[in-house]
C-alpha cells in the first residue's frame, strides 16, 4: 500500500491508471444498475466482444496508412456503437431470437478483429491489453477519450433519467403512456456499448460483463431504489478498481482479473450479510409476543 502511494506521486502511468479506473466506475454503476435491472447482461457481453473487430481494424489502418487518431479505443468506440445500432434494428424489425442475434454480433465481431489482427504486422501487445485488460496501459490521449466518454454517457443519463427507468421495469406501460420506448432502447444500448468500451480498458473484453453485473447486483441486494442503487453500485466499483490496483501492484499481478476477484468477494460478503440481515429479521417477526398482563411481566 505505502509502495504505492509512494508511486503514485511519482509515475505517471500509475495516475492515469487510477483516474481510468475512477471514471470508468462511474459509468459502470450507473448503466450497471440498468443493464442488472433489465437483465441483458449478455447484450453487454455481445457488445463488448465486437469491440475486437474495431481494435484489429484501427490498428491494421493506422499501420497500413499512417492515421494516428485510428487508436484500438477508438475503434473500439465505433464498433461498439455500431453493434448496438445492429441489435436494437434487430430487435425491433426481425422475428430472431435475441440469442441467436447476439451470437451472430458476438462472433462475427470477434471473427473480424482476429482477421486485422492477423494481417497487421508485429506483435500487437496494445490488442492483447485491450482482450484481456491492462489498466496500466492507460495512456494521456486514452485518458482524454475515456473522459469524453463518461461525459458523454453522464448527460445522456440525465438527459433521459425517467424515461430510461420507465422502460427498465415497465416498457409496456411506458409505450401506453407515450414513451417512445424502441427509440429509448436504441439510446440505451448505445450507452450501454460507451460503458463497455470504458470497462474493456480497465479489466478487458473478457471479463468486462463481470464487472459490468456484479457491483450493481451486490447493490441491489442492499436496495431496491435505483438511484440509490447507482450511488452504491458506484461505490463498490470504485472500491473494486482502485481495490484491485493497489493489491495488483506490489506481487506484479494482473491488474483486471485483480479488479474482478475483489467484485467478486465485495458481491459474496453483501450476500452473506443480505443473508444474516434476513434470518435475523424473520426471527423477530417469528418471536411469540409477551402479554404484559400476565404476573411476573415487566410493565
């Protein structure tokens, strides 16, 4: 811990790590909360893996021609978006599955992004962060975009806050009542996809949908509000990031599936304490009740 913070203030890597993974947080408690709520955990998951198809593809044209604005973020940035355009389209004017439909983005988006991969040349060592997360590769021009994202994401939120919420627990009544509710779900889904290129720089592709799920699903086992939800869920995944860097540095270990393990054990010890907060409610209501009638009763 002191190793760290001694670092912190000497490193500039280690300072654009942690505000990654602070503004990141944000994002991840907010949409967290939304997507937990709405239970498409595995839309985000879908989104997430095509993201590969749009790093391959900016990083073989940035090679290939020299653009320098084409980073792996940003291409990842555009995939995103563009596979939540496709599975909103799909949802609202196809008869398929919604599982079918997200294995189809899932692996043509990853089938694309290994095809990039394998035409540019050299080790693509930035690709490998982005699959499997590496948050101290976090450079000044991928802290300014992850910026603009959050900023981006946080006024799309309070721009449709109630309406977002109508069709997270009731999107039939919010068609009735006027919600354009297939509109509201395309703005959903893309700000879903913004949150998961966010999360792929800080834990990677793979485990995005983990840190995506589990703080707010600890959360929810603490409320049932979801505006106080996201303030508990944002929480926790701040304690989660910068939990995870700090434990990671010292013994030189995988910042992500650091970050992920400590989610994990912040979701099973909210578990445990829902769990004894649940016995020792129902032994309360369960307890016989004592007439203060009867002799020998204090009054």
């Amino acid at each position: 811990m002191l190793e760290f913070l001694t670092d912190l203030h000497q490193f500039r890597f280690l300072q654009y790590a942690l505000l990654a993974g602070i503004m990141a947080s944000v994002a991840c408690g907010i949409i967290g909360s939304y997507v937990t709520v709405r239970r498409i955990t595995y839309i985000a998951g879908a989104i997430a893996h095509c993201t590969l198809g749009g790093m391959g593809a900016a990083r073989y044209l940035q090679q290939q021609y020299g653009l320098p604005f084409l980073t792996p973020l940003f291409g990842a940035t555009i995939a995103a978006l563009v596979a939540a355009l496709i599975i909103s389209f799909l949802q609202e004017h196809s008869s398929l599955r919604q599982d079918t439909v997200l294995s189809a983005v899932w692996s043509v988006g990853m089938g694309i992004g290994i095809l990039f991969i394998s035409r540019t040349s050299g080790y693509n060592e930035d690709l490998m962060s982005y699959l499997f997360g590496d948050i101290l590769m976090v450079s000044g021009h991928d802290l300014f975009l992850i910026g603009l994202l959050d900023l981006a994401l946080l006024l799309l939120v309070a721009l449709f806050y109630n309406r977002l919420l109508a069709i997270s627990f009731d999107a039939e009544f919010a068609r009735i009542s006027g919600i354009a509710v297939d509109r509201c779900n395309t703005i959903f889904l893309c700000l879903v996809a913004l949150t998961v290129v966010l999360l792929v720089q800080v834990v990677g592709i793979i485990l995005v949908v983990a840190l995506l799920a589990l703080p707010a699903a600890a959360a929810g086992r603490l409320t049932t509000r979801l505006p106080a939800m996201m303030l508990v869920s944002t929480f926790f995944c701040l304690l989660a990031t910068s939990g995870g860097l700090v434990l990671s540095y010292h013994p030189d270990l995988p910042a992500g599936p650091t970050i992920i393990l400590l989610a994990a054990a912040l979701y099973a010890l909210v578990g445990i304490y829902s769990k004894i907060r649940s016995i020792y409610h129902d032994s309360r209501l369960e307890r016989p009740l004592v007439s203060l009638d009867e002799p020998g009763n204090i009054k």
